[in-house]
C-alpha cells in the first residue's frame, strides 16, 4: 500500500474507531448500569437478548450487508449501483422485520407485552448495523460515524433515566435502545438524503435470483457461523439458565472493548480487500490482511494484561460485588481466550468473504459448532457452568485455524482475482423500479 494510501486508510480508519468507541462506550455503561440495578435472573435475561440481537446483526450482515458490500464496491455504473441497492435494502427490511416478530413471540411467554420491546430492540439493531456497512462501502463513513454519535447520545439519555427498582425497568431498557436506533437511523437517512427504497416487485426477485447461488452458501456459513459463535453461546446460557451465566455476561461486557478497533477494521477492510482482488493486486490483499491481523494480536496481549490487574478491582466497585462466589479470575482469562481467538480469524475470514469464498467459510463454522458443542454440553453437565468456556474457546481455535488455513491457500493461487460484478446478467432483469 502507498503512503498516500495509507494515509486516506488511516484517516478513514480513524472517523470509523471513533463511532465504534462512542457506541460501544454507550452499551458498555448501559451494561454496567442494569448489572447494578437488575437481579441477576433479569439481567441475564437482558444479556441473552441482546446476544440474540448480535446473532441478528450477523444473519443481516451476511445475507445482505457483505453482499451490498462487494457489489456497491466493485459497482461500474450508478444506475447498477441503485439498482442493488434496492434490492439489498428491501433485504434488510424484511429479514429486519420478521426477526423482530420471532423474538417478541419467543420472549412473550417469559417478559409478557415488553417482548414488543425486546423485539423492536433486535430488527432496528440488525437494520442500523445494515445501513453502517452500506455507508461504509460508499465511502460515507462520517455519516456512519454521526449515526453512532447520534444512537450514544439517545442512549445515554435512557441510563440517566433509569431508576432503581422500577418494575418496568427491563422493558423500559428495551424500549428506550430500540428509540435510540431508530434515531440513528433516521439521522443517517437524512445526511446522505437517500432513503431506503424497499420493493418487492418482480423485478427486485430477479435481481436477487441473479446472484442467490453465492448467498445460499453465505446463508449456510453464517447459521455454521453463528450456531459455531453466539449459538454456542446462548446454548450455554439456556442450559445454565440466566442466574448463572449473568457473571459471564458482564466480564464478557468488559472484554467487549476489544471488539471495538476489531469491528472498525473488518468494516473498513472488506470493501479495500473487495476492491483490491478485482484489480488483481493479491500481494497487496495479503498483505493487508498479515499486517492487520498481527495489530489486533498485540492489542489483545496487552488489553488482557491490563484486565488481568484490573478485574478484582472492577469486580468489587462496578459489579457490586455480586459476583463475590463466582471464580472471576478464571472466567475472566476464559473469555479473553475465547475473544482474542475470535478477533485473530476476523480479517482472514472477511479475506475469504472479498473472495466469495462462501462454501469454505459454511464449512469451517460447521466443523467447529460440531467440535464445541461436543465438548461444551458434557461440561455443563457435569462441571461448574465456568467450565463450559473451555468449550467456546476450542471451537474458535478450530474456526482460527481453519480460516488460517484457507486464507493461506487461497491467497497464494496464482490466479486468484475476484471479477467485477456483471452489470449485463444484473440488466437481464427489469429495472429496480419495475
């Protein structure tokens, strides 16, 4: 990469991190705020809600944000260009929608009418996480970034809110996050004043027909993907029921940090490595993925070095000491193992997604779900719930090294480059309007 390159990479990198730390600072204090005022039962409650949100953001993520992604880059002409995004926007609505109805019926028999809430929470969450990566890919990432601000700072304004023993506050909780994303969403539609065109006409079934065979294989990775991540995660908070996996939740809340630089990186990265294989520069594409990889292992040594010191203290002041009983020293280097091995595959798999590597990606989160569920359940079992991490923490080492290898092999083919869309088998199909 050139220096004039590096440097526009880096300022955008920088615009990107901010909105990342802002909203991530935003969910961090929210956490920190219901673990002090909910029971453990209802906060871990919470906590399976929102990973389930994050399970959401995934599905739309791939199904229709990387897929939006590696079109709108690799995009000729802007009549194509609106073109798909009709036809991945009115993906997003829908996918948005119907799991917005799936989790509010899911939550109804356990939280009553505030499964209406957790339900908006989980479709305005996927459908903002969306709309960031398309903005992403159009080079707007200071409109990604003044959504961000603009969903903290309503956020924030919720944690003030909440009160201490009020009845209603998980619902309360629900409501004002779901408002906050709808904000942000409306603020970002308003800067790049291009509302979201949804349609379902024949035409945008076409559209979407032309390039489903890739997306059927994206389809299997992400459920391999999430049953492999999220899903072993919520398995295990089923199975040792709220009360017990509430500990977990929050030192998970404190390694969520490290996500931050991560996700900014992957965000900004897939459309460069997109762009990069479609001119054929593969050296260059490898080499963004070495050297980015190798940032996000040095900033995980040193953030678990400082948790290390840290949590005992964090334990004790922020938490309350309610988790006093709980072995925090040995959850806590759990969770690092689990997250850092997660945030080293990060680039390399979005290497492989810029490559429409689909069916090898499915076929690793597959493989690793299979390996972590089979060690995971016996634990939970017949082991204290802590020991079930052990689980989690072999499964995204097989998922590391997987990748691993597939990136390694795929990025040294000597012929590996990745076509420009087809904008004449996209105009086979009648026009995003029809």
């Amino acid at each position: 990469m050139r220096w004039p390159d590096l440097g526009r990479f880096g300022r955008r990198f920088a615009v990107i991190l901010s909105g990342e730390l802002i909203q991530s600072l935003f969910h961090f204090v929210l956490n920190i705020a219901l673990v002090r005022e909910l029971g453990t039962h209802d906060y871990g409650l919470f906590a399976i809600v929102f990973t389930v949100g994050a399970v959401g953001v995934t599905y739309i993520r791939a199904l229709v944000a990387v897929p939006a992604t590696l079109f709108l880059a690799r995009s000729l002409g802007r009549p194509a260009e609106r073109g798909y995004a009709v036809v991945f926007g009115s993906g997003a609505a829908l996918i948005a929608l119907v799991m917005a109805a799936a989790v509010a019926v899911l939550l109804a028999p356990a939280i009553g009418l505030a499964a209406l809430a957790g339900g908006a929470f989980v479709g305005l969450y996927a459908f903002r996480s969306y709309l960031r990566i398309v903005l992403l890919a159009r080079r707007a990432p200071r409109v990604a970034g003044l959504s961000d601000i603009v969903y903290s700072a309503c956020g924030l304004v919720l944690v003030a809110s909440l009160h201490a023993g009020d009845a209603a506050l998980l619902e309360h909780a629900f409501l004002g996050i779901a408002a906050a994303h709808a904000v942000g969403i409306c603020v970002a539609l308003a800067a790049i004043r291009q509302p979201v065109r949804v349609s379902f006409r024949v035409g945008i079934r076409r559209r979407y027909a032309v390039i489903w065979r890739p997306l059927v294989w994206s389809l299997v990775g992400v459920t391999g993907t999430t049953v492999q991540g999220q899903g072993l995660t919520l398995l295990f908070a089923l199975l040792a029921g709220p009360a017990a996996y509430a500990p977990i939740a929050a030192t998970l809340v404190l390694f969520a940090p490290l996500r931050i630089p991560t996700n900014a990186l992957n965000n900004m990265v897939l459309p460069e490595l997109s762009g990069l294989l479609a001119d054929g520069r593969l050296q260059e594409a490898r080499g963004l993925v070495l050297r980015s990889t190798a940032l996000i292992g040095l900033g995980c040594l040193a953030y678990g070095a400082a948790m290390w010191t840290a949590l005992p203290i964090i334990e004790h002041y922020l938490f309350k000491g309610r988790f006093l009983h709980e072995p925090m020293a040995g959850i806590g280097f759990g969770v690092w193992c689990v997250v850092t091995t997660a945030l080293l595959y990060a680039i390399p798999r979005a290497f492989l997604e810029a490559s429409a590597a689909f069916r090898v990606i499915a076929a690793g989160a597959l493989v690793s779900a299979g390996i972590g569920f089979l060690i995971m359940v016996p634990l939970l079992l017949i082991l204290p719930p802590a020991f079930a991490l052990i689980g989690l923490a072999v499964s995204e080492l097989a998922t590391a090294l997987w990748s691993a290898r597939a990136f390694r092999h795929t990025s040294r083919r000597p012929d590996r480059r990745v076509p420009a869309v087809d904008h004449a088998a996209a105009a086979a199909a009648p026009p995003a309007g029809a």
